[in-house]
C-alpha cells in the first residue's frame, strides 16, 4: 500500500493548484484556485503575494479534503511557480510586508507587490544590461530578457524613490519567496537564480574574479548595470543571505519544515519537509521527461534525447546533455537546475496559448462560435467546438488533411515578442491571406488552425537551433493545457515529424505533479541528511512516478511534409521581411 503521500503547489499565471500523489506515482487529488492580475497600464502585469499565498492554502485545503487524507500522511512539498518578481520588506515572514511595485499607486498598494514574468516595463533597461555584452550575458543567448529579474529590479530602482526603493528588504523570485514563506529560511533555489538572476553556480561559468570560489553574484556585472549599491550590501537584497554564506538547493533538495504558522494556513503539520523549489516549467519538465514508455524506465542517456515542452500561457522547451552546449537566442545552458549533474537549455515562445486566445476573441465571428459551442449537445468547450468545426468544413471540402485549409493563410506567432531563436522582444505578429469571408465561424475556425501551425512552425524554429548547436532530439514530452488539445497535438507531431508523448497525469496536471516529485525529493533528502550527495535522486523519482498515457506518432506523408515544410519557408520570410519593413521605416 501507498503509505507516503506529497505534495506539489503550483502557482501559474492566474492560479495556484495543490495536488496529491502516493509514493507509486498515483494522482489522488487536484484542486485549483484562481487569483488576479492587474494591468493598469500597456505591458504591466501585476499581482499579490498574499493574495497568491491565500489561494495555495485553498487549494491545499481542498486536495486533502478531496483524498480524504489525514495531514501527517503527508511527507514532503514541493513547490513551483512562474519567473515573476516579489518585493518585500526585511525580516522573517511573521513580520514582512510586501511592497509595492506599482507607480499608478505612487508605490503604495502593497497588494500589487509583484511583477509578472510577462510584464514589459523593463525595455529600456534590458537593452543597456545587453548592450554591455558582458561574459556573462552568454548563458543567456546572449541577450537580456524582459522577462528576467535582473531588468525589472533596475527598473525598481529608478522609477522609485530612494526612501520607496530602500523599503525593499528582499526581491525574490516567486518560487523562492513560497519556500521563505513556507520555512523562514532565506534558501533560494538553484533552478531560480541561476535561470532568472545570472546567478553562478557549476563548471559551466568559468573562473571569473567577480565570484568566490566560482560561485554567486555576479557582483562586477551588478556594478556595470547600475545595481552597484545592491553589490556593496552583499547581494543580500537578491533572494536570500548575499554571496558570503549563501546556499543554493537543488530540486526537491530538503530546506527546511514548515514553520507553525504556514501549518496552520495550509492544514498541514508543522514540520514537514520543504524541498528547493523550481520555475513551473521545469515542473513539467520533471513531470514529462522521465516517462515510461510501455512501463520501461528510461535512463538519464535516453532522457537527454528527449525535449519537454511545456504549453500554457506561454510555452518553454527544456532539453539536458551531459556537456554544455551554447545556442544563440536560447537560455543556457544552466548547470544543475534541474538535475544536478546535467546542463538544461531552455528555448522558448512568450504567447502560445494566450495568442490563440487572442485570435479567437478578437475575430467577428467568436460570439456566434460561442453561442453555437454552448448550444451543442451535450455541450462543449469553445476549442472542441472549433476542432469539431474543422473536421466538418474539411468534410465539405473533401481534403485529406486539415492542415491544407490554411494554404493561403500564414501566421507569424510573434505578438508579443520572440523569446526564441532571435531573442527579439521588438518582433511582432503578422497574418499573411486574409479575405472578405473570413469573418465567418468557418473563417474563424480556420484563423484558428493556422494559429496553431504557427506556434508548431515556431517550435521547430527552436528545435532547429538546439539540433544545429549539437543536441539531438527525438521526442516531444508536452505538458500543459494545449496538450489536451487533440488538433494541437497532430499539428506538432506532423510539423516536427517527431513522436509527442503525453503525461499519464494528465497534459494539464504535469507541471503540478512535477511540483510533487519534488516533495517526494524533499523527503527523501531529509531522510539521508543535509551532507548526502543529491546524485541521481530526482531522476530516480522521475523516472519512478512518471509514466506516459499515449503517443502521437506523425503522419508519414510527403505531401504533407512538403506542405509544413513550404509553410515553414514563408513564415521565416515573412519574419525577415518585417525586418526589412522596420529598417524602412527606421530611415
């Protein structure tokens, strides 16, 4: 019998879920529950740590009343949530505040104390980070994203006062600041900032004199980016403890317990194991990459041909290798982010799912699909509608695939930005064939299709660029809530021409069962003790809790192929052309 349980926390974009899992890998309860976001203003996203904080306790709340568990079954916890950026004040988490990050508030409403991951107010600061073309700027693709910390915290400090910026005791990234919240310790996360902060941790970074014993802050590059001040004090702003004594946990490594009053919050017994946290992506990662396949356990060898690729809101393609192995336009490669001994590279598409949102919503024909789908017996989903629609209108037509509506129709998934290959946020979207039916539920189903082959197009653009550099990829693991999506799924195999495998959790509980792998991890690792080498323990648990529910082969068709492959040449001649158009328009 399964006598442990664990549990994972995720906190997305615009909610936080709890799940449950037996030390077999069984899922025995999933709860979410949603939090805001405010957008006072064109590319500002933001939102409330405790507001976040309180919606986790309700959901773990819920899980265990949905499992019928008793609170000290449970063993470890892990936690996960996206790269955003919490400010706080000094001190133990009984005393805290969080602090204000919103100048429509003059910087008072501590309940907007966050800056999401995809808030864009940064630009200006992004460009003189990358502008310095400093060494360590390579682990990056040699670009500063706007979607980092480092951005956002100058932005901090020149647009607040000195009395408002000084108020700021620590920034965390959000999953460090779950983990402080949940334990007291200042132990942030060796997948968070190294990711997110060009924090230097493993063999990868070389000798550099800004950096004890090649570890830490970067402190010379701090300086040359205007966070000198933040330099002088150690680092001790950034995350935890600042680079004298500070100690980065792997995934899942044991931290600490639960303090008494996070217990009491969540309904869990003080004292359990709280392992390092992870960036949610890397949640899907851990919970999609070590999958059976027809109940055999791959090995670590067999893993690193394999790319996770996580799709919500956003979407992230995590790869391993035993060696580090530098790709332009694409994040890493990290040491130890998420297993210990091997290098991730992390390539990305800043708006998938809420690209294909926003296509849908904004076309004059939604509020009739909508209508329709809800009309439908038994009632679907605004999506399976759409799906359902094209199977029909490729009915009507008599076409051998559906992938041929979109012929003249092509769609450069750029709106918001291209995190990867260009690492270009300048980069817009374009639609390429548009007519004067389109504005119908058939044209809307079609702009829909082509939506998704753009995203899938997209992501053969990243894989190219990680195959060219060297690594070599086979399968797609998808997680996420697109890969509960029946058409997206085919349109990938068929545009990638590469086996997808789904999680046996189920697409869209990957990310929060990965969450949960780290619980496991956090257990395991308090039960051997804090000097025990963390050596292949998360792929253990991985490759133990995991198992795969399908796989999508692709069509072998060469019709088909030659189609993805001419829609490919046109959506990277549409982007190089909207190069040329903004040279133009720059003279």
């Amino acid at each position: 019998m399964d006598s442990h349980v664990f549990l994972g926390v995720d906190v997305g974009s615009g909610s936080s879920r709890a799940a449950l899992i037996t030390d077999s890998g069984k899922l025995l309860a999933i709860h979410s529950t949603p939090f805001s976001t405010s957008r006072p203003a064109p590319d500002y996203f933001e939102q409330s740590s405790e507001e976040i904080w309180s919606s986790i306790c309700t959901s773990v709340k819920a899980a265990l009343a949905i499992a019928k568990i008793d609170p000290s079954q449970i063993k470890g916890i892990g936690f996960d949530a996206t790269c955003s950026l919490v400010a706080y004040t000094a001190g133990p988490p009984d005393t805290a505040q969080p602090v204000s990050i919103s100048p429509s508030s003059n910087f008072e409403d501590s309940n907007r104390n966050i800056i999401m991951w995809c808030d864009h107010r940064a630009k200006e600061q992004a460009i003189r980070i990358t502008e310095t073309r400093h060494e360590i700027l390579k682990n990056i693709g040699g670009t500063m994203s706007l979607e980092m910390e480092l951005p956002k915290t100058l932005w901090l400090q020149e647009n607040m006062s000195k009395e408002q910026w000084q108020r700021i005791g620590r920034l965390f990234d959000l999953p460090d600041f779950l983990t402080w919240r949940a334990t007291g310790d200042y132990f942030p996360s060796r997948c968070s900032v190294v990711c997110k902060w060009c924090y230097k941790a493993g063999p990868e970074s070389g000798e550099s004199s800004s950096h004890v014993k090649n570890q830490g802050w970067p402190t010379d590059f701090l300086r040359q980016i205007g966070l000198g001040e933040i330099a002088d004090d150690d680092c001790q702003k950034l995350c935890g403890i600042g680079n004298a004594g500070q100690r980065v946990h792997f995934a899942g490594e044991h931290i600490g317990g639960l303090t008494e009053r996070a217990a009491t919050e969540l309904g869990l017994v003080p004292g359990t194991a709280v392992g390092g946290a992870v960036i949610d992506a890397y949640a899907g990662a851990i919970g999609t990459l070590g999958a059976k396949l027809n109940g055999i356990e791959p090995t670590v060898d067999e893993a690193g041909k394999r790319i996770s690729m996580i799709c919500g809101t956003s979407s992230c393609h995590l790869v391993m290798s035993d060696k580090p192995i530098f790709v332009p336009g694409v994040w890493g490669p990290f040491h130890g982010v998420m297993l210990p001994d091997m290098w991730v590279a992390e390539g990305g598409q800043s708006s998938t799912g809420q690209l294909i949102d926003y296509l849908t919503r904004t076309h004059p024909a939604y509020d009739e699909a909508l209508k329709r789908a809800q009309a439908s017996t038994p009632v679907l989903s605004f999506y399976e509608f759409l799906n359902q629609q094209l199977e029909t209108i490729v009915k009507k037509q008599s076409l051998p695939d559906m992938a041929y509506l979109t012929k003249q129709l092509h769609i450069t998934p750029d709106h918001h930005g291209n995190r990867s290959p260009f690492a270009d946020e300048t980069m817009r979207g374009s639609i390429s064939g548009l007519d004067l039916n389109s504005n119908t539920v058939d044209g809307l189903a079609v702009m829909y299709l082509a939506t998704i082959q753009a995203l899938a197009l997209g992501t053969r653009q990243i894989v190219d660029a990680l195959c060219d550099a060297g690594y070599t990829i086979e399968t797609i693991c998808i997680s996420g809530g697109l890969s509960l999506n029946k058409v997206f799924v085919r349109v990938l195999a068929d545009v990638m021409q590469l086996p997808v495998v789904l999680p046996g959790s189920g697409g869209d509980a990957a990310v929060v069962v990965g969450a949960a792998i780290c619980g496991a991890v956090a257990f395991e690792s308090k039960v051997r003790g804090p000097k025990a080498s963390m050596d292949g323990v998360l792929w253990k648990a991985m490759s133990h809790l995991t198992v795969a529910s399908d796989v999508v082969e692709p069509t072998r068709d060469a019709k088909l192929q030659r189609f993805y492959e001419n829609k490919f040449r046109i959506v990277r001649k549409m982007q190089q052309d909207q190069c040329e158009y903004n040279k133009m328009m720059n003279h």
